[in-house]
C-alpha cells in the first residue's frame, strides 16, 4: 500500500529505529509499502532508488532498494566498514520532497551487514553512488538527514538548477 512520505520537519525522522525481531507476515507488509510507496514516488518524481521505513512514520530498521539490477530490502543493516577514501556528491531525499540538494562527503566504499526478510545474515561492498545510497538510507534509521552532512551553507541548490548543471 502506497504510505505517505513525512517531510523533513517531523520529528519522526529524528527518532532512532528499533531491530526487527520477528520475520513475519507483519515485515512483509512493511516491505511491500515500502516497495509500493517508492514505485510510486519514483513515477511520479522522476528520482530515487530507496526508502527507509522511518520516511512512512514506521520505527522500524527496514530499507527497500530499486536498483537497475535488482530490488531487494535490507532489514537491520548496518556498516561494518568504510573506506579511507571519501567523496563529494549531491544528495537529496524523498523527505525533502526532490525539491532541493545538498553536497555531502560520504565514504567512497562500504561494507554493509544485514538481513534479508527470511532473517538471513548476508555482508556486501558498495562503492561510489550506491556507498552514498547505502549511507544515506542507513542514517534515516538513526535518524539522520542529508542537510545534517551539508558541507557549508552554500552547498545547497533547487532541484530545478541541479537538473540544469549535473543531469
């Protein structure tokens, strides 16, 4: 079911997640709204590859990713390793509706553990735009906003003058 998506400014997206315990029919409906919320934002914005269960107001360590290759969702994940190497990148969020960016230093390379719906532990490296993707989903859980990365307050731009300079 399509849920709507809490915009920065709720103090709901500040609150720490909880672990998932239970691997039930209950996760797979989160799973499932969190896959039919991001479709949907994703037709009707033109952008994004993930959505973390804290966006539909569910305290819940649950990510869903849509990736060009695969579609999958992450339950209790966190970065075991981050890289020495760091990157500059321009970052948005559902939570700010796409309507601006902000520049973010994020690792070049993470190697993220978590769990699949059946409760299975699996470990993977991500590099370059999705070590950023897994980052910042990964602090949604804690959380944390892209805007708390902003480099300085002139590392800020509308999403209609990103799309003129880097699309």
């Amino acid at each position: 079911m399509i849920k709507e998506i809490l915009l920065i400014g709720n103090p709901v997206l500040r609150e720490t997640s909880e672990d998932i315990t239970s691997f039930d029919k209950e996760l797979l409906s989160l799973i499932n709204d969190l896959k039919d919320t991001l479709i949907d934002f994703q037709k009707r914005k033109k952008i994004g590859r993930g959505i973390a269960a804290p966006q539909i107001g569910i305290l819940k360590k649950v990510i869903f990713l849509s990736l060009p290759d695969r579609s999958f969702a992450l339950v209790n994940p966190e970065i075991v390793w981050e890289s020495d190497e760091t990157f500059e990148v321009w970052d948005s969020c559902f939570s700010f509706d796409v309507a601006f960016f902000v520049k973010t230093k994020r690792f070049k390379s993470v190697k993220v553990k978590y769990q699949n719906e059946k409760g299975e532990w699996l470990e993977e490296t991500y590099y370059d735009d999705l070590s950023e993707l897994f980052q910042h989903e990964i602090d949604h859980l804690h959380g944390v906003l892209s805007t708390d990365h902003l480099m300085n307050n002139k590392d800020i731009i509308l999403r209609a003058e990103w799309e003129k300079r880097y699309r």
